[in-house]
C-alpha cells in the first residue's frame, strides 16, 4: 500500500512537471496593437432638469492574442464634467489597466451638472483617451447641460410654434418640411450644437420685437473657458431650399454661424427660387443683425430677398453675396467689415452682387439680376468693399439709390448710381467694438432718400431724417 502512494505521488509530481515544461508563458504586445470600444460615441441621454448626474459605461476590448497594458485610459479635459472609474479604479486618468488577450475592462463614466448653472454649455462634450503602446484611441462623451427642449436629428412636418419659456438646442440639425410653418415667438433663443444648421422647405416666422429678439446662436455659453466670447463659425447657418417662400426674419440675430455645414458656409444661405416670377418674397428680413460668420452673412443664388434696417458684418467671405442673379432688395442695410476674432478681412471685399455662379474654373452658371440697394451703407478697411459684374449671357440691373460706398473707381454699365456717395468714412461709432451707429459729423446723416425710408431704424427707434444706413443718428 505504502509503495503505490509513493508511485502514485511520484507519476503526480512528474505530470506536473511535465505541464510546465509544456506551457509557454502569455506574452505581452509591446508594440503596435489595436482597441475596440462597445460604443462609437458615449452619449448620456437625458435632459438634466433636476439631478445633475448621470452614470454610465462603455467597454474597452483587447482584440489581440496577447496581453495589453493600457498606459492611461483619461479624460482630454483635465477639468472635465466626466469622472471616470475604469476596471475598479476612479480617477480622470487612470494608468496601467491589464486586459488579457481576448478580454475587456469596464469603464464606468459619470458626468455631474448644474443644469441651473447658466454659465454651463447646453451640450458638453469631451473625449476618453486610452492610450495602447503610445498611440491614443478616442470615444467621444457628449450630455445634455442645461434645462432646455433638444431637437435631434428631427424634421417639423406640422405648424409649430416655438415659445421663450425653455431654449432649444438643435442636435445634428433640424428641418422643416414643405408645407410646414415654424414660428418663433419674441426672445425665444436657438442654440446650434457644432456643424448644426436649420433647413427650410417650408416657412420660417421669426417674430422677435426690439426688446426681445429671436436669437440663433452656437451653444457653447462656457466661452470664457476657452479664452473667447463669440467664436465664429460654431454652427452652419438657415438654408432656406428652393421651393421655401413667404419666410419672415424680424429682430432676428444670427450669430456665430456659417461653418458650412449645410453645404455652404453662410450664416443665411437662399438657393434658387422656384415659386416663380411675382411670388412673394423667399426671404424676409426686417431690423436683423447677422454677425461673427466664418464665411458669408447673407448668400442669395438666384433668390428673392427683401431685406430693412438689417446689419450684416464682421465675415470671413462676403457681408453679402448675390449670385447667379436674383430679384433682390435692401433698404436701409448697413454692410461692414473690419475683420475680427479669427476673421481677416485682407482681400475679399463686403459685398458681391453678380449674374452668373461659377462653382469652378470649367462651370459657369447664368441668372437674370434684378436686384436694388436704398440708403445702404457698404464699408469696411480694404480700398474696394464692393464688386459688381453681370456676363452677357443674361440680364442684368442693380439700381444704387443713395448708398454710401467705399468703391474703386470702375462702374460697371449695368449699375445705375442715383446721388450715391464714395470712400467717404461714415464714421461709425466704433469699429473696434463693432458698434456701427453713425457719430456726428457722418455723410450718412440726412443723405438719404427721404421716400424710401422705414419708419423706425434697427434699434426699433421712429425716423424723422433721411439718415443712410441701418441706424438713424440722434
């Protein structure tokens, strides 16, 4: 009995050891190797109204056939609105986080907001980094931060009327269908997340008054942490589609859009007008301010804009464009540009009104060009704010009715001047500041064309002189 417990002991040890001389040891990859994550982008999907946190989790995978060590799994923000706890461990970077081959690790993500802190963005976004071998992998985090109604990724296929009781935040954009009408009542704000724009089909009524305007606007109200305040190009801009007529803009302000989201980077982009000829107006534009756009302010292709007392300025492209023709008017409208944050104004001028469209050096498109400027002032800090050429191909007729120009010395046949003046400084109140009201002593005041003045300027304020521009002088 004692001698088979011995051999049975002995054949134990020896398989034992044979094991082990068999097994390899598991590697580790030390270089190169790849990550995968169980989400693309981690999205906490809630609107904060009363509890300002929300927790949840996203999956790291080891795709190799050996171990990993992940150097760091850490927010991009060092003061980020996300708290981490990855694999057991909290932190905002956690370091060297094992995952055997084949295998993942748990990161549990916790974001806390405010969502009465109005110094807060309406959506916060940030990134996990994980780092493998020294290359970083990222999973974008995006949350809702304040109190506010989200449109996502949506289309208005039925009237709608938006209120000023909560903002809106459009998400991945918002459209609005053929047939549909969306109103905005007074002070109601519109806030863009990045590369957000709003397409028109149908009719957009903005119906802001001079105490309380309708804004459109980036939704990143944390500026001052990133060292500006109205950065522009945040969001695209409002296309309004071919078929759209009958659209509305009063003390309406569009503010660091153009990004060219949509297409094409304008902060108000009006395409081709179909409706026909005697229709109404696609676009409307009464007392508007559009400012801080990465390209163009306003950009009318062969559409039919009406615009009074609306101040375009501070662009990357043009204050205004008309191109390709159109049947466009502007009355009372102030175009300037002095270049600013991020903007240089160094070689394209304020304002472009063409007949023709030329997407590239092979492509040319024609349009008949009806369009008219009344009491308008065009001026900024290049020699020559204004360009105006028409190709034979087709129509062509603008009527300049006692503007104030900053203009070279060519006229171009087909633009018939009516006691305009040239290169004489409106002196406006401050450039720097961006305050475009006129001071005494300007040639703007009392120039104008007395039958075509509105009956109040931008500021909502009653007209009793013939002063050029969108703000009358007192």
């Amino acid at each position: 009995m004692r001698v088979s417990i011995l051999l049975i002991a002995a054949i134990s040890f020896m398989t034992v050891l044979a094991g082990s001389s068999c097994r390899k040891e598991r590697q580790m990859l030390t270089t190169g190797g790849e990550l995968r994550f169980s989400d693309d982008t981690l999205s906490f999907d809630t609107v904060f109204t009363s509890a300002g946190s929300f927790t949840t989790g996203i999956l790291i995978y080891n795709t190799q056939n050996q171990d990993i060590v992940l150097s760091s799994v850490r927010m991009n923000n060092a003061s980020s609105y996300f708290h981490l706890n990855v694999d057991g461990f909290s932190g905002n970077s956690v370091t060297d986080i094992r995952i055997a081959p084949r295998d993942s690790v748990y990161v549990f993500a916790t974001v806390n907001i405010d969502p009465n802190d109005k110094l807060t963005p309406f959506v916060v976004t940030d990134s996990l980094i994980a780092t493998l071998n020294g290359r970083d992998f990222y999973v974008p985090f995006i949350a809702y931060g304040q109190n506010a109604r989200y449109i996502k990724d949506s289309v208005i296929t039925t009237n709608a009327v938006w209120d000023s009781t909560l903002p809106y935040v459009i998400i991945n954009s918002a459209g609005v269908a053929s047939g549909a009408t969306l109103t905005l009542n007074p002070g109601c704000k519109v806030y863009m997340h990045q590369n957000s724009g709003l397409v028109v089909f149908g009719k957009l009524l903005c119906n802001g008054t001079a105490t309380d305007s309708v804004i459109f606007q980036g939704d990143r109200l944390d500026r001052r942490y990133f060292d500006y305040e109205g950065y522009p190009g945040e969001w695209g801009g409002i296309y309004f589609h071919s078929y759209s007529s009958g659209s509305r803009l009063r003390y309406t302000r569009i503010i660091n859009g153009g990004n060219g989201a949509l297409g094409n980077p304008a902060a108000v982009w009006v395409t081709i007008d179909s409706n026909g000829a005697g229709s109404e107006p696609q676009l409307r534009m009464e007392n508007c301010i559009i400012s801080n756009s990465i390209g163009t302010g306003i950009y009318a292709q062969k559409a039919t804009v009406s615009a009074t007392n609306c101040l375009i300025h501070t662009t990357g492209g043009y204050a205004l464009a008309v191109i390709q023709g159109g049947r466009d008017t502007f009355t009372n409208c102030t175009f300037a540009n002095y270049g600013g944050t991020a903007l240089s104004h160094s070689s394209q001028g304020t304002v472009a009104i063409l007949n023709y469209y030329r997407p590239d050096q092979y492509t040319i498109f024609y349009g008949d060009l009806y369009a008219a400027m009344n009491n308008c002032i065009v001026y900024g800090s290049l020699d020559s704010e204004i360009v105006c050429s028409a190709a034979p191909e087709a129509e062509a007729k603008l009527e300049m009715n006692h503007c104030l120009l900053k203009m070279g010395s060519v006229r171009e046949p087909f633009v018939n001047f009516t006691e305009c003046l040239f290169n004489e400084d409106p002196l406006f109140a401050d450039t720097e500041k961006k305050d475009f009201h006129l001071k005494e002593g300007s040639p703007a005041i009392g120039t104008g064309n007395i039958s075509l003045i509105p009956g109040i300027d931008l500021d909502g304020r009653s007209r009793t002189t013939a002063d050029i521009g969108c703000y009358k002088f007192e």
